[in-house]
C-alpha cells in the first residue's frame, strides 16, 4: 500500500504530501517515521491508496510507531484540513496543533523521578551555618517527609546533592504517578438547580440554533448549568469540551470538576509538565476521559461524539491564537459543533460586542440570567474622582474614601481585593532634568523598576537591566519613578497598616504550575486580609469573605488607541466588581478615576450592559468599526531591517493591487511601522487594512504566505486583540 505522509516540517518547502510504501494494516492518522533526505523525521499518514503516480522503485518505506491507536482520529484530520486552507500555514503546523508536543517529538516520556528522604535527624547533622541551601533542605524534609528533588533544588539549590555526600539524605527513584491534581481538595456538592438554572438548560436544550449565549451576570450560577449539561452528556455515553479562558487561575473551578466527574476529566493546559500533559490527552484519545477541560488549545481535544463545547468567559482576548496559526477559538468550536450536530455555549456577564450583536439578531439564541443565586445584590460602586484628591492634595494612589471602606474591612475582619493592572513597582523611570527614559536594548519599549529584585525588567522579552545611580544621557541624578504598579501598592499598604497581612498575584508572583494555586489558597484561607494583582485576579474566583473591591485606576484600559479598549474597560470592570460580596455580605467597589463623566464608566458602575451594548455598537456604526467592517492586520517581523523591508515591500505590492483591483472591498489600507518598532530584536510592520467586504481575505492569506521567506515571518491578523 502507499501512504500519503505529511513530514513534521514546518517550511513551506517540505509543504507538500510525499508518498511512502507501507505496511497493509497502516491506519490513517498515525504516526510514522519516514525518511526525508539523509535523515528520518516524523510525519502523519493523511490517506491510504493502492497506487502512486511515481515509479514504485523510487519509493521509501516508512516506519510505523507503535501507538495501540492513530494519533489523529477522522474528525481531527478533517479539521487540520480546513483550518490549513484557512489560514494558509504548513500542514505540519496546523497538525501540531492537535498532539501533545511530546508525542511530536517522540522523546522517551518520563516516567521515574528523584525522591529524597531524611536519613539522619537534623541535630546530628554536622553542617556549617553557611550551608544555607543544605540547611533548607534539610529543614524542609524534616518538615514535609519524602519530597521530589527537582522540587526542592529549585528553592535550594546543590542542598540535597550535598546532604546525600554526607549521607544525611537517601535518594531513591520511583514511578510518578502523574495526576497532576493531587492537591486540590475535592468538595462534592450537587446542587438543586434554581428556576432560571434549569430555564436555561431546558432552552440549550431544545432550542434550535447551535450556538446558545448565557449572558448571566457575574455570581447567576452559570457554572452549575456548563456541569448539569456536561453531566448531562456523560450519561448519555457523549463527550464534552469545557473551556476556559486560563485554567490555572481558576482552582476552585477545578476541583468542583474533579469532585463531579473524577477521572471523567481530563484537564489539559500550559502549567503543566509535559508528561503530565501526555497522559491527560492520552486519557481522552483512548476515551478514558470523556470530558476535556482547559484554555483555548482544549479546543483541539481528540474526542469523538461530542454532547456540548462550553466556552466560558467568552469575550475573553485568550481564545484568540497569538502564534501562527492565529486561530480564533469560536471558528474551531463552531466547525466541530456543526460536525457532531452539538450545541455550542457560549457564557459571558460581559459578551463581546459581536457576540451579542449576533444574539440580539437572532443568529445566536439569548438566554439571560439576570439575578444572582439567592438574589444577593450586586454590590454598590462608588466614583472616586481623583481629579478632586489631587486638588485636595492627595497624590498617593489611594483615594480618601478607598481609605475609609478599607479600614472599615479590616476592622470588620473581611478581605479586600485591589485591583491595578500594572505590575511592578513603578511603570518607568525618567530622567527630569534630560527627559530620557530607559528604554529596553532589545526592544523599543521602557523598562519597568522592580523593587523586590532591585533591577528594572523589560516586560516584553523579560530582559533584566541594572538600576541607574544617575542618567546616563545628561548624568543628572533627578531619576523619576513613574507610574504606579502592584509591587509598590503592596509596600505602601505595608506601611499603611503594619498589622494587616498582604497578598500580591500577578506574573511575577505566579511562576511554577501552582504558584497562582498557592496565593489563592492562602487568601481562601483568609490567611490574609488583603489581595493586590493584575487582571489575574479578575477572573472567576469566589471568595466569600470579600466585601471590598478597590478599582485603583479604570481609566488605564481606555486610553489605548484601539476600537476595543470601551469594550475591554467595561468588561474589566465588571469581572473585577463581580468579585465582592458573593456570599452573606453586602459588596462594596471603589472606582478611582480621572474622568467620572466617561460613558463606559457610567455604564459599568451602574452593571447596565444593555445600555453600554447600545452605546457602543451606535459608535461602532459610525465609525464603521467591527462588527461592522473587519480590520486586518498583516504584520512583517524580521531580525535585519532590510530583509524584513524587502518583504514587507513584495507583500505590499500584492496587498495594493488587490486593493486597487477591489477598491470598494476596502475603507482603509495603508503601510506603516508597527506602534512598538522592535521587539525582542526583530523590526516591526505593518499593512493595516480595513474591510466592508471579508471576501478578500483569502487572497490576503495567499500573498502572506508568499512572502514569508526563511528569515521574515508574514502573518495576517483579524480583528487583532492587540495592536502594539
Ligand atoms: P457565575 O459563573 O455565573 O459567576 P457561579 O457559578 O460562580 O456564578 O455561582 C455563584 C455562586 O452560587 C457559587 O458560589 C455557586 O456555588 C452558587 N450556586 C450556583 N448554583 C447554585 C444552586 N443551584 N444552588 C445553590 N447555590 C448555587
Ligand atoms: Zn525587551
């Protein structure tokens, strides 16, 4: 027989289907080895055939591996197909985006691991006072029993290596057993579902239409009704797939699934090992685990018979793909709906602007949930206006009556969550005297100053540079610290209230598969008073004790210069006012801004949706902005300037026949330097475009993928999220 074999390349070289001979019993969809050139490399088999159009001596033989199942069941290769002639990238990029990375790489999966255990008790140990890294470890193995010793090299490093020198410490190998949620306490709760709960589940059922909007405000109990219609599946022998914008910030949903469905679920994301990875996707491929949980990628899960796709959150800018190809979730989960005849529910108290537009008009159904479970208020916002706090002379970053509500919370022994989508210890530092700014060498951005690690850091490549003792354009010593971040909010409510405990979560607080899983038990715990963070802390979480949210700066997202930023600032708003008194407690929000008067938040301090809805989409029909029209955006990136312009010039000049072959597909179309002109090295362009008429797309895709070259990345954006 003769495969058609896709090799695991991603160059538009190799892009092509090659034929090998193979064994009878080859499947499609499986893996091979095949040989290419003077190497072998991994490839999938697309299809099976009796003949090739080549002569059969020139003919190679692939090797097949032993996977009791093909990797890739029919739906998903359907699928790779669709979505390759889509957005026009490799084959063997869209293939990839369906395996877990190490079943593409096919190294040797992990399965022993390094156990360290205390051998003598620590005061026999002779250690010198010095020997700080053997000392904590050796500490805590004393406290903690066996632990894994990669674990505890990260925090000490050489500690244990030392210690097993001496003796003190026996290493021992053992199996991991990979259930890479072994510390979330389950809780079991089945609950009754409330009226307006089971209205809901009764209309997604038997309504028509595949796509179903559950716009419910935050706290209205949508997640009851994602685990009733996923249970619901699971009975019925069908699978699910259940997404979420970023999993891990979400603990407490996790251990409700895993209370619920066990190992009926398989949680696949980012934070964990690859191992752990390998396993949970292997669970469902095998049909072990019916239920796939986790952020945009889950949407790849290889299950068949799919009951329901859930995306919560949906509005959330995480489900569009960031890395080629730059897939939006919805499409996906729209394709595979459709083939498995399966509702798609879509969940949002926020939904996008284009979603909802879609709903009010008929083409999604709308359901609406519009109290909370046992009608708990939502709670009350209060405008800071901070243009007033300056005039009185307060120019710290904490208004008088966020003061006032936030000593009220401590006395009453609640908590409080403070919000500051900034993190760091201040955002830039400028030179007074000179006007410099210290920008990164990498790329054109400014650093920002962290406090705790005392260097200033570069948050696009994550570069870090020494601080200045003076400037180093005029040698002035005037260094200004601009802008406020979360690392400076912390120590300032430090020396606010010296008694209180404080929490910060952003990214650089979160490192490690549980890091956000460990803050946020620690608050659940109330083992702390108070939680300062990013937009991380925004999202999902339930905790009871909450009564007081502190918004320290709304007007941030608004001045981006992006159609969307209303849009984001008001479902920010929400998401974050939604975190507080969801339990017994009346709920409190403080909103510092500069500009009470702003629609957007008008709108969000008084939770009307509707009415921020019908504000914007009139906006967006004026200036012709999506849902309206469609931005594109084919942004050129390369390290050399000139090659990175060279195609930049050949994509232009087939963008701009095709504009003035179709002028009146366009309303705008024009070349320029990216808003950031270099990041992590590489130069930045772009073709802006604007569309009334999407049917140029593929042709946009076609020049793209032309003028992508070995040095210079082409990619084309819809709608883009982010248009630094
Ligand atoms: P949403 O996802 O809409 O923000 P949640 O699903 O988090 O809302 O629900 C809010 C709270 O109400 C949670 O604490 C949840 O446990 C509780 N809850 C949800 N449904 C019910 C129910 N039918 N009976 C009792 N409590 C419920
Ligand atoms: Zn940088």
């Amino acid at each position: 027989m003769i495969a058609e074999v896709i090799v695991d390349i991603a160059a538009s070289e190799t892009d092509r289907i090659y034929d090998y001979l193979c064994d009878d019993d080859m499947v499609v969809g499986s893996r091979v080895r095949a040989p290419f050139g003077g190497k072998t490399v991994p490839g999938f088999v697309m299809r099976i055939k009796e003949k090739s159009d080549l002569p059969i001596e020139k003919l190679r033989k692939v090797i097949p591996t032993p996977d009791e199942l093909p990797a890739l069941n029919e739906e998903c290769l359907a699928l790779a197909e669709k979505l390759t002639a889509r957005y026009r990238v490799p084959k063997a990029l869209t293939l990839r985006l369906f395996l877990p990375s190490e079943m593409r790489t096919g190294k040797v999966r992990e399965l022993t691991r390094n156990y360290a255990t205390l051998a003598t008790p620590i005061a026999e140990m002779k250690l010198s006072k010095t020997a700080k890294n053997q000392l904590g470890a050796a500490e805590y193995l004393a406290a903690n029993g066996k632990m894994d010793c990669a674990y505890l090299n990260n925090m000490f490093p050489g500690g244990v290596a030392a210690l097993e020198k001496k003796g003190y410490v026996t290493i021992t190998k053992e199996q991991i057993l990979r259930d890479p949620y072994k510390t979330l306490d389950a809780e079991s709760v089945t609950r009754v579902l409330t009226e307006d709960q089971a209205r809901a589940v009764d209309i997604i059922r038997n309504d028509e239409r595949t796509v179903q909007l559950l716009h419910g405000v935050t706290g209205s109990g949508k997640t009851e009704i994602y685990l009733t219609l996923i249970a619901e599946c699971l009975k019925q022998g069908k699978s699910s797939i259940f997404l979420v914008p970023e999993i891990s910030l979400t603990p407490q949903m996790l251990s409700q699934l895993r209370a619920r469905f066990g190992k009926n679920a398989a949680i696949l994301h980012s934070g964990l090992s690859a191992g752990e990875r390998f396993d949970e996707w292997w669970r469902l491929r095998t049909g072990e685990a019916k239920i796939a949980i986790g952020a945009r990628s889950a949407i790849f899960a290889p299950l068949e018979n799919l009951g329901v796709i859930i995306i919560d959150e949906e509005h959330d800018s995480s489900y569009s793909s960031e890395t080629a190809p730059r897939y939006n979730t919805f499409d996906v989960a729209f394709l595979r709906a459709k083939r498995n005849d399966c509702k798609l529910v879509l969940g949002s108290a926020t939904p996008s602007v284009d979603t909802y537009k879609k709903a009010k008009e008929g083409e999604f159904s709308l359901i609406r949930l519009q109290k909370r479970i046992n009608k708990r208020p939502m709670p009350e916002i209060t405008i800071a206006d901070m243009r007033r706090e300056v005039r009185r002379g307060n120019n710290s970053a904490f208004s008088g009556v966020l003061k006032e509500e936030l000593e009220k919370c401590l006395a009453a022994d609640k908590q409080a969550i403070l919000f500051l989508n900034r993190r760091g210890y201040s955002q830039t530092v400028i030179c007074k005297e000179c006007g410099y700014v210290a920008k990164c060498e990498a790329c054109d951005v400014s650093l920002t100053y962290h406090k705790d690690e005392n260097c200033l850091k570069c948050h696009y490549c994550g570069m870090k540079y020494n601080t200045l003792p003076a400037c180093p354009d005029c040698g002035g010593f005037k260094l200004s610290y601009a802008g406020t971040g979360t690392q400076r909010i912390a120590y300032e409510l430090e020396k606010m209230y010296p008694t209180a405990r404080i929490l910060r979560m952003d990214n650089d607080t979160t490192s490690g598969k549980e890091g956000h899983y460990k803050i946020l038990k620690t608050f659940a715990e109330k083992k702390a008073d108070i939680l300062v963070g990013t937009q991380m802390i925004a999202k999902g979480h339930d905790f009871p004790s909450v009564t007081l949210v502190g918004i320290l700066d709304a007007d941030m997202s608004l001045h981006f210069s992006d159609y969307r930023s209303g849009e984001r600032t008001f479902q920010l708003l929400t998401q974050v006012a939604g975190r507080s008194g969801r339990a017994e407690e009346k709920g409190k929000v403080v909103l510092q801004t500069f500009d009470p008067e702003n629609d957007v938040l008008r709108f969000a301090t008084a939770y009307d949706y509707e009415g921020f809805y019908e504000n914007e989409i009139s906006l967006r029909a004026a200036m012709a902005f999506p849902p309206f029209s469609k931005i594109v955006r084919v942004l050129v990136t390369g390290e050399e300037d000139k090659k990175t312009l060279e195609a930049l010039r050949d994509v232009y000049f087939a963008l701009e026949k095709l504009y003035t072959d179709n002028p009146e597909k366009f309303l705008f179309f024009n070349k320029m330097r990216a808003p950031i002109k270099r990041i992590q090295n590489k130069f930045r362009y772009q073709v802006l475009m604007r569309l009334c008429d999407p049917s140029v797309l593929p042709q946009i895709y076609n020049a793209c993928a032309e003028a992508r070259t070995r040095d210079v990345l082409v990619s084309v954006e819809e709608n883009p999220t982010n248009l630094s």
